[in-house]
C-alpha cells in the first residue's frame, strides 16, 4: 500500500477499534523504518519513492499533502518523519521549516490570517524566535531533535563513501557570542558520545573541528541594517576565520537557524574550501528558510506559496 493511502487510513476518523488502531500503526511504522534503512533513505512524498539520486530532492516542492501526513504520524504513531527540503536556488541548502517574518503578518489581509497555512507559519516563527533567543529549553530541544535526524538522515544519505561527520554552526554576528545553533551541536555530540544516537553506516563526528570558524569583528545584523548590508559576502570572508587545515575525506555539516540569502552560509563553505575541505563533502543545513509574503497568493480559497500554484 502507498504510505499517502495509509497514512490517510490512521486518521481517527476511519479507525474502528483499538485493535484496528494497533495494526495500522504498526503496519505503518514497519514501512518507516524499512524506508530509514534503505541505502539512500531519502524519500520522494510526491512520487512515493526513494530518491534514487540527490538532484531528485528538488522535486519534494510539487508536494502539497506534507503538513497533513506529518501531522497523522505525529499525533497517532508518535513518530516523526521529517521532511527535509532544499532550496530551488541552486546554492543546496537543506531547510526543516518555512519562515515567515514577524513584520509580515501586520501586512497581511485579515482573511489571510485565518487560513491555516499562515496560522502553522506564525506558530513556527514564533518558535524560530524563541530557539533563537535561547528562552524556552523545551522548543530548544524540539529543534536540536528536528536537527540531529536531519543530520542523520543527510549523513547516511549525501556522505555515503565518507567515515567521519564534522558539525560546524555558522558563527554570529558578534564576536564572543554564542549562536543557539552552536549549543545544539553541543548537545547533539554530547548525546553521540553518549551513545544515544548511531548514524546507520556507523560513521563518525569528528569532535576535533567543531569549532573552526570564529567571528573575528562584529558586523552589522541584518535585523539592524536589512539584508543587503549584512548580506555582502566579502563582509563575511573578511571577519570569519577558520583555524585549522582541512581534511579532504570528511564531510562538513554547516548549520544556522534561519537562511534568508544564503550567502552567510556560502562564505562559511568557501571558507572551508579555501582550508582544504571538498566542496562535494560539503552541505549546508537551516531550520528554517525565509519566505516574504510576497510570496504569498489567495489560490482557490487558499494562502499558497507561489511555487505552489
């Protein structure tokens, strides 16, 4: 059975008796976690197939039932399968979430925040915001989870030839502050050392480099300037340095909370190039990945994304 067809058979309003209910989740969860030892383990919602090659992944934009299907498996097996999207602007960078900024939502027709999409944009920011501030440690480890089985996906998936992972966070905009996303590297390779997650191909975080890039002079943020002044990626080559040679056979995780340009985290890669790293060893990995309510349109009775119509 298609998991679209199964999934769609766990809602509650079709199950019949507790029994019913347990076979469903237990049919359901064997297909997932066939699905998570697959030797590529990327999966296509859409075409309700394994990616057979990377490049595929750009598909996952066509689908519009995610939010509906994750929802079913959070709340009725308690098991998360993460989507896992990259972004459609050839720079590949794999992104958890959609970010809708707080200054959009005032810009908005009333109709519009009603709708259910912009309803799950503003609770997420809203939790983007607070991971970012460091205020709630309950929403901080919600996204290191979200971030630690990306990794392991993408790990096991995109490095397969590779024995060793290094996580690196994008440094802040200030130097000697401590980007949230940094503490959930900490936390990861602490559960790692740990034992408390394994990567499938049993590879390796390579502790040794899981602090070579450093802000060297605080630049102006974008929150303060707009993004074309913080967005100037010489600004970012010239104040981020990297303290050690790079191994050529190990692949390099970057991380950040939220990717609006991505030119930030495309000096950090070239940055660990210039250092000795591959450049095809090399991804880059966001919780969130903004969106302007630009573009946004009313479709059919709908908030859709524009890619969406």
């Amino acid at each position: 059975m298609i998991i679209k067809e199964l999934l769609y058979e766990v809602s509650i309003n079709e199950l019949i008796n507790e029994n019913d209910i347990f076979n469903r989740k237990k049919e359901l969860i064997n297909l997932l976690e066939n699905i998570y030892k697959c030797e590529n383990g990327l999966y296509d919602w859409q075409n309700e197939c394994l990616f057979k090659f990377q490049e595929d992944f750009t598909s996952i934009f066509n689908n519009k039932s995610f939010s509906e299907e994750n929802k079913i498996i959070s709340n009725y097996i308690n098991k998360i399968f993460l989507k896992i999207f990259i972004s459609n602007n050839n720079q590949e960078i794999y992104y958890l979430h959609n970010y809708l900024p707080k200054n959009c939502y005032n810009k908005l027709p009333p109709i519009w925040l009603e709708d259910d999409l912009i309803i799950d944009y503003k609770e997420l920011s809203d939790k983007v915001l607070i991971y970012k501030n460091d205020t709630n440690p309950e929403v901080n480890n919600i996204f290191t989870n979200e971030l630690m089985e990306a990794i392991v996906i993408l790990s096991d998936s995109v490095f397969k030839n590779l024995d060793k992972i290094v996580l690196i966070s994008v440094p802040s905009s200030k130097v000697n502050v401590t980007p949230q996303t940094k503490k959930s590297v900490e936390m990861i390779e602490n559960d790692f050392k740990k034992g408390l997650f394994e990567f499938s191909s049993k590879k390796l975080l390579d502790l040794k480099y899981n602090n070579i890039l450093k802000r060297t002079k605080n630049i102006v943020s974008q929150k303060d300037c707009g993004a074309y002044y913080r967005n100037v990626k010489n600004r970012h080559l010239k104040t981020i340095s990297c303290s050690y040679d790079l191994p050529n056979s190990t692949g390099f995780i970057i991380l950040d909370d939220i990717v609006t340009s991505g030119t930030t985290m495309d000096s950090c890669k070239e940055i660990l190039i210039n250092h000795g790293a591959k450049e095809k060893n090399i991804i880059c990995l966001a919780i969130a990945k903004t969106i302007d309510c630009r573009h946004l349109k009313y479709h059919n009775g709908k908030v859709v994304l524009c890619e969406d119509i």
